[in-house]
C-alpha cells in the first residue's frame, strides 16, 4: 500500500483540507443542490472519497486530536442559545405532543432492535438512532465520540439514515396535509391555527444590548466553548470518569448560560463555530471509512430505521387521534425530533404555519439538549 499525498503527521494541510471541504459544503447548503447533496452527506462523501483515493491518510493521530477537541468545543457553542425558560413558556401544547413523539420513537426503536439482526452493532444503531429521532446529527456525533463508536460503522449509519430520514420528511409534509388523515385524527389540517397566540420571534432572553461584532464575539465565543471544555475535561479526568466528559459538558453548557444570561449577550458566531467545530469531526470520521466494507452495514441500518420510523408514525397516529390532535401540530411535533429544529421550522412555514415555527424551533432544541443522555443511557442498556 503506497503512502498518501498527504501523509499522517501533516496536521495543517489535513485541517487545510478538511475546512476547505467544510467550506464546499456550505456553500452548496445555499445552492440549488442542497435538496440533492445535505451537509451531513457531503462532508462524509469528500473525505471518504480523498482517504480512498489516496490523498489524505485513512489513518492519523490528528484525527484524535480533532474528537478530543472538537466534539466538545462544538456541543458548549451549540446549545449556549437553547433557553430552558423560553422552550417551556412559548412551546404551548407542540411541547407535550414532542414527547408523544419521542415515545413514539423510542417504541420504534425498540421493535426494530429486537426485529432485525444487525450483529455485534445492534447497540451502535440503536443509539445512532435515539440520537437522530430526539435531537439531530450534532447528537449523532457527540454519541459516537461518547461511546467511542467504530468509524466505518458510524458512517454507514449516517448513510443508512441519510436514505431514511429525508423520506419520512416527506411523507410527513404530505400527511399533514390530509383531509382523510383529518378524519381519522378527528381534527382538520390546520384547525389549531384559530386558537394559536401570536407568537413574536425573540433571539436571546437579554436583549440589552447587541453582541459584539466580530471578531470579538466570535473570540469571547472561542474563549467560552474552550474554557467550558478544559474545566469540565480536568474535573472528569481528576475523579476518573473522563468518558463521560461530553455528557458532563451537555450538562454544563446548558446551566451556564440559563443561570447566567449575560453571556448571550458577550458572543456573536457561536452556532457558526459549533457547526464548523461538529463537521471537522465528521470529516476526521469519514477518512477512516473503509468502502468496501460499508455497503451491507448501510443496508441493514436502513432496514433498522424504515422499520422503527413506521412504528413510529403507527404509535403517532394512535397518539394523535386519542388526543384529537391537528395534523399540522402532531407532525410537526414528530418532525422536531426526526428532522431537529431547522427541518421542522421550515415546513412549518411551508404550511403556512408561522404561529408554529418559533414552537417547532424550540422542541427541537429542547431534543437536542436531551438527545446525548439518551442516546449514550441507550446503548449501555442494550449493549
């Protein structure tokens, strides 16, 4: 086997070529090709492809140091804006409907794992999934460090739910919509819509003054998730639990800032960086992808998922119709959980449902805060 272009120990033309990539892919989630080619899928595609060929190494120490660093830094930069208090006063009844969901899920789940034979991964997909049906691909990849999840594995997953997910969005957006679902649910499309409050988009609970411009807000931000990150890490470490540092630090980077709102107010570019900080880790991944072993592990991941989504939306209709429930709320409840906030919020807008879209954001950020602690309390209680 010849040695790469770029070969391990080269740690600045790697994360050179690893943050043009991340670059390439949002670029392309602005284009007319994002239906076609979703970030998660590309930043997988690129590596992988780059590592195959020849060009980057499959295998590096600076792929550790990236999970080390990354995974945690993102998780405290991603969650600083997920308000506690604001989720509870302003999800109204799409809150309780969330949870519905999530049971619905987890009941999937459960039925697909005890259904289908994925071998010694039964545990791995199960959690991959807990993550993906609670919160979104952040929790995927702050599962998979957690749990120290084989990468080849971890990326057929990811490949496996890229087929799935995107199709039960879809049937979703159609379902909503349906006049004969409306009966079976006994309540019409859209028949919330006259008792919704008006609701005003807010985007931090202290608004007392303008976060800094960058590149302040964006270095206070750096100084936050890294700070976060090392005091939380020592902590773990000194008391011998250092592989439940990413748990700990979901813990902490929700209370900081609901405890101490101020600092919402002293960073700018958090959730860009989190972003940046989350596809580093999913290309450090998808390098040490090995193709030829991945086709048949992605099958049967897909199998898993179309299995525990159709339990899923079994239980949801039940759930929906017991509670004489509008389709618009039901689905875009379920959707908080399936596709995270920014899918739920948009089709929320398709449907004309603008009285929804600041409760769709919300759940879905209140299963992005759950999403780590189930999936990693799923796979040590399947494994």
């Amino acid at each position: 086997m010849t040695d790469p272009l770029i070969p391990a120990g080269e740690i600045y033309p790697i994360i050179w070529v690893f943050l043009a990539i991340i670059a390439l892919t949002l670029a392309l989630e602005r284009s007319r090709l994002k239906k076609y080619l979703p970030g998660p899928v590309t930043v997988i595609i690129i590596p992988c492809a780059l590592a195959n060929l020849g060009i980057i190494p499959s295998a590096a120490p600076e792929y550790d140091a990236i999970y080390q660093f990354s995974v945690p830094v993102g998780v405290a930069l991603l969650l600083l804006r997920a308000d506690i208090g604001e989720i509870i006063r302003r999800s109204g009844g799409m809150l309780g409907l969330f949870f519905v969901g999530l049971l619905a899920s987890y009941i999937g789940i459960s039925v697909a794992f005890m259904s289908i034979d994925v071998g010694a991964h039964g545990a791995d997909v199960a959690a991959v999934l807990v993550a993906y049906l609670t919160g979104s691909t952040v929790n995927v990849v702050a599962t998979a460090q957690a749990v120290r999840m084989d990468p080849t594995f971890l990326t057929a997953a990811i490949a496996g739910c890229a087929f799935v997910l995107p199709a039960y969005l879809g049937a979703a957006t159609y379902l909503m919509r349906s006049e004969a679902l409306g009966r079976f649910l006994r309540a019409a499309p859209g028949s919330s819509l006259n008792a919704a409050e008006e609701t005003v988009v807010v985007e931090a609970s202290v608004k007392d003054r303008s976060p800094p411009r960058p590149p302040m807000g964006m270095l206070m931000a750096l100084l936050y998730g890294i700070g976060i990150f090392i005091a939380v890490d020592s902590v773990m470490r000194a008391v011998g639990l250092g592989h439940l540092t990413i748990l700990a630090i979901t813990v902490v980077a929700i209370a900081v800032p609901n405890v101490f709102k101020s600092i919402r107010c002293l960073v700018s570019g958090d959730r860009e960086l989190g972003l940046v900080l989350m596809f580093l880790f999913v290309c450090a991944i998808a390098a040490q992808i090995d193709l030829f072993s991945m086709g048949a592990q992605a099958l049967r991941v897909a199998l898993f998922a179309t299995l525990a989504l159709t339990v899923h939306l079994i239980v949801l209709l039940i759930g929906g119709r017991i509670l004489r429930t509008d389709p618009h709320q039901l689905f875009l409840a379920s959707l908080c959980g399936v596709g995270g906030p920014p899918s739920a919020a948009a089709v929320a807008a398709a449907q004309g449902r603008e009285d929804l879209v600041m409760p769709s954001i919300l759940c879905g950020l209140a299963g992005i805060m759950l999403g780590n602690f189930a999936a990693v309390a799923s796979f040590h209680l399947l494994s």
